[in-house]
C-alpha cells in the first residue's frame, strides 16, 4: 500500500493518519522547551491511552537486569506476546525513563506479533553505574542486543526504535555489527556527538549541549537562570555553577578537538561497517537535520554490505524536533506537511522482521517535503542529481548593515565595490532568533525583521523575484573577510523575504577564525588581513515562490545557539572577558564573496 503513496505523492495526503500527539516513532511525546519555557523537558512514552493491567493483551516483566561486558547490569521493561513461541523484537534504550506495564504501544507491537524491550541509559533509571552521556551507548548498546538476541523469546531478529538520544543510542552500537541487528528506524538522530552534537564550524553549540547536558544532569531553570547561565564565563567551568557541579560540561569544552574522549562517544565514523537497512526520520529545522542525511548517505556510499548500500531512506520534512506536523516556528506548511512516523515504522519493521510485503524496499530513497509549494516528493539521490549550482554574490556601496540596506544578491560578479564594516561584541551579540535549536532559544521559521536591523547584521537581497526558484540541498557560502581579531566567528543565514517583507529563515552557519582549515588545525588570522572562510550551512529545500526574495545575513554571532567568540586569541574556554571585533566584508573582482545555492530546475 505504502509503495503506492510514495509512488503518487497525490494520493499521500488521502492515506497517511494525523496522531493527535507529537508522532515519533513508538507515539513519543516529547515536551521540549523553547526561550521562554526554560530547560526542564522530558520524553514521555506514552501518549496513547493507557490500558489497564487485566486487559494488556502481552507479557510483561518488569526491571529485568541486562549485564554489560563490565559487570554493570541495565533495567529493562519486556513486553512479550501472550502467546507460545519466539518474536522479532523492537528494542528502545533511553536516558529519559522507560514506560510501565500500562503503555498502549507495547498493545499494538504485541499484537502485531512483536516483542518489545525498552531499557534505561547506564547511569538512568534503575540502571546501575554513573551517568555519563554518550559514553558508555556504542558498548551497552552490543551488550544489551546480544542478550537479547540469546533470549527464547526471540527469533534473533531485532529492529531498534527511538527518537534524539534515543536515536542516538541506535547509531552509537551499529557499526559494532551484533548478528541479532537487523534493522533501525532512528527519529532526529545523530552519530557522532562532536561535529553532529558539539561543534560546528568549530564553534560551540551552547545552548543545545549546555542546556540539555544540564538538564539531564539535574539542573532545573526557569528562562531567566537559563539566560544566566549562558552568559557564565570562563566557559571550562560552565558546569561548576550549579550545585551538586555537572563535570561532564565542563569536559566537553576541555576536549575540544576529536581526540580519544570523542572518539568513545561516537560510532567511529565506521560506516562501512554498517550492515542493516536505516529508516531515518527528520526535519528541515531540526538540530539534527544535517546528521539525519548524512548518516546514510556515508552508509550509501561506503557499506560493505549490498543489502545495507541499498536500503538506506530518509523522511525530511517542515520539522523541528517533532516529526509529523503541519506548524513549526512561525509558519503553516499546511495539511499536506503531516505525517505519520508510526505508521512508517510499522510497515518497515513488519517487512524486514516479520517477512511481510508492505512495498518497503520499493520505498524512493529521500523523500522530502519542499517548502514555499508545501509538497513531498520522491527523489533518488542527495544531493540531487539534476542541481544546478548557482553562486550569488554579494554587493553593495558599503551600506549592508544599515536599516536601508543597499546590499544586492545576484547572479553577477562583482566588480569594483566598496567593503561593508560592522563591529561584533559578545557583551551584544545577535540573537538567536528561530532555527535549529532545541533549547533555550526559539525554533524553526521566524520572522528576521528585528534581528536585520542591527547594524552587526548585514543584508544582501535579490530584487522580488519573476519566476519560482528552489533551493533543495546543501547550502554553502564562501566569504573574504578581514578582522581587527586574532580570532573571531562569522555567520551566514538564509532567509525567504515574503511580499509583506517578512522574513522567514531557513537555514544557518559559522565559521570560527581559528579552525578554518578544520578542527584538528587551529590557526590564528592576522588582524587587517583579508582571509578566504567557507561556511556550511547545513541543508534545506524551499521554493522561492514569484514575488519573494532571496535574502543573506552575514554577522559574526548567533546567541546562544553558539557560544560567543572572546575575540582574544587564547586557549578555547580561557576567556573571563569579551573584546570586541571590527569586521570588514569584501565583495570585489579579487574577493569575490557569495552564496552557492544547490538550485533544481523546474520540471
């Protein structure tokens, strides 16, 4: 059946089911806070109507303790079917505490002939051993599926579920190749927690891992403390300010290079040893957006396994970090942007589990939801095949970073122009102003009109367009700029500017001065020195419908999403103290700023 919907994307909208709650796979719910709600959030496991325990149509065994190859053994709820014989089953390892006896989806897998294992994190729950996030997931992770997998109980078919850290925990262990593993459906996930979790661009991503490290280890703020809190300094303290201290905080600002602490809290970046068919399920303004295509298509290109090249699909739709609805942020993408994550994940697990035909494997290999027309479509390949790589470059009379900006984005080179010039201060910085963000600032499409009247923001726009244009793809910009810094950051913002001049983002980036040429090299700039940078912006598709602009911010923060650059020079997590930075932009014949747009032909 499902063939068929992805087949004709006209006939989607007819079949797939709205949820009434926050559709991840297995129904979770998760209550996550924005900038104004504080930090405190949790991921609830059951949001179907509970069923009463004389009525639950499975067995259910509670705190069953799982060993670890170290001795350590880790609390799981079992829910088998009431029934003789053994079952595929889909097993879930959280940090954010296991449902009870009384959860309705352990009724719908039970019946649909399925067992289910859920376990806590080490550390989490009843779980023996110390909380430390991500450590311990890629070992734990192997342990627990061979136990499993040695059950009666079990077929020696296992499929892994979940959603964020849950996600995380299923590509944590998979390169490590258990036999029993024969599948995952990872919702917003991520792999490897330094450049997909930590740093990006060489930046660090404060608000994401300071809010929720904190959180999880048991600090609760309300918007006030949180704001606060992000404004500690020096940053390789940051979790010394809350009682009892939170010390893994302040590791992950000591470590800030890939180095062996990284390398035990991620897969490895062995994809070729991946052997299993991936679901993976994400949002365009997720903050895991980027991760969630590149996970398979690293497995793609480098699998060792035929089967495994072949069956790796990702769902990316108008999401922040909750699947399956039509608003996020600021915008409506209409009826069309709903989904149902669940029922996807049945109809995979029921063909690679369970040996029934649901048309899965015939399933298009990216299927994604374009914004600005609001439609899905099947595509084949990422970046997308028939791309048209178009740079737009940036112009002005030295006048971008004014309320009246005369900044210009086009398709022709520049010629003699003058420079733009703005001073960044972290005592000031740029507000993080929707995105991809999770906590402790808003999330997904808002309106950029406040933020595009500082003047440490430049603008660049193109005149209303005559024709539709897409954008689906990575976004990239390279930039020649000049610091009166040692080290500083600078940051690249797409917009959508709608007929009545709001201004929605779509996707961002940072470059920071020092690891330009990558993390693994730091190097100083020359302060006066007009250097190339290249800046990532991670992924998006949007139609720039006829009539809207095409719009870039250039400035050098983006608070708290990213931590503010000191401006000094010194040893990263040193700084007690914020200089200020004057920061000159280029456009000319030699220095050729622009934006490159992965632009897709209209068919």
């Amino acid at each position: 059946m499902f063939l068929n919907i992805l087949k004709c994307a006209s006939k989607f909208k007819g079949v797939m089911k709205l949820q009434a709650s926050f559709p991840l796979p297995f129904r979770f719910s998760f209550l996550y806070p924005n900038a104004f709600s504080g930090i405190f959030f949790s991921f609830l496991l059951s949001s179907l109507p509970p069923v009463f325990a004389e009525d639950v149509p499975y067995l259910f065994e509670k705190d069953v303790m799982i060993p670890m190859r170290d001795g350590t053994r880790l609390a799981a709820n079992i829910y088998k079917p009431n029934a003789k014989g053994a079952f595929p089953v889909i097993l879930m390892r959280t940090p954010y505490g296991k449902p009870g006896e009384q959860w309705g989806e352990a009724t719908r897998y039970t019946v649909a002939g399925f067992a289910m294992v859920v376990q806590d994190c080490r550390g989490r729950g009843l779980s023996e051993g110390e909380w430390d996030p991500f450590r311990h997931d890629p070992d734990d992770g192997f342990d627990t599926q061979e136990w499993v997998g040695g059950q009666s109980w079990c077929n020696g078919k296992i499929g892994t579920s979940g959603g964020s850290y849950v996600g995380w925990t299923q590509w944590a262990s998979v390169a490590q190749g258990s036999s029993y593993l024969k599948t995952m459906v990872p919702t917003v996930p991520f792999g490897n927690v330094f450049n997909e979790l930590a740093y990006d661009g060489g930046a660090y991503q404060l608000a994401l891992l300071m809010g929720w490290g904190a959180a999880v280890g048991g600090v609760a703020m309300g918007p006030e403390d949180m704001a606060k809190a992000y404004a500690f300094l020096p940053l390789r303290e940051f979790g010394n300010q809350f009682k009892p201290k939170v010390t893994y905080l302040n590791d992950w600002i000591k470590h800030h290079r890939y180095d062996e602490y990284w390398r035990r809290r991620g897969m490895g970046y062995d994809f070729s040893k991946v052997k299993v068919p991936v679901l993976n399920i994400g949002g365009w303004f997720d903050i895991f957006s980027k991760a969630t295509i590149d996970l398979v298509d690293q497995v793609r290109a480098s699998s060792d396994d035929k089967l495994a090249r072949r069956n790796q699909f990702v769902v990316m739709g108008p999401w922040a970090h909750g699947p399956g609805g039509r608003k996020t942020g600021q915008l409506d993408f209409g009826e069309s942007a709903r989904l149902d994550p669940a029922q996807l994940q049945m109809e995979w697990f029921q063909y690679w589990l369970r040996d029934k035909e649901t048309g899965v494997e015939d399933w298009p290999p990216y299927y994604l939801f374009v914004m600005g027309s609001n439609q899905w479509r099947a595509e084949n390949e990422w970046p997308l095949r028939r791309t048209q790589w178009t740079s737009f470059y940036l112009h002005s009379d030295g006048r971008a970073g004014s309320v009246s900006s005369d900044g210009l984005l086009d398709t022709q080179m520049p010629g003699t122009e003058s420079s733009d010039v703005y001073t960044y201060h972290g005592d000031h910085p740029v507000p993080t102003t929707g995105g991809n963000n999770l906590v402790g600032a808003p999330i997904g499409p808002m309106d950029q009109n406040e933020v595009e009247k500082r003047p440490d923001v430049l603008t660049y726009t193109t005149p209303p367009l005559e024709e539709s244009i897409e954008v689906t793809g990575p976004v990239k910009m390279t930039l020649f700029a000049a610091s009166s810094a040692r080290d500083t950051d600078f940051t690249a913002k797409l917009v959508d500017v709608h007929p009545d001049g709001k201004a929605y983002n779509l996707c961002d980036g940072i470059v920071r001065a020092r690891f330009r040429n990558g993390m693994d090299q730091a190097m100083l700039i020359e302060p006066g020195s007009i250097v190339e940078y290249e800046l990532d912006l991670w992924v998006t598709s949007n139609v720039f419908l006829r009539g809207h602009r095409i719009r870039l911010e250039v400035s050098s923060s983006n608070f708290p999403r990213y931590d503010r650059n000191p401006n000094s020079g010194l040893p990263f997590g040193t700084d007690v103290k914020l200089l200020p930075a004057h920061q000159t932009i280029y456009h000319d014949a030699a220095h050729p700023s622009y934006l490159k747009l992965p632009v897709i032909p209209s068919e």
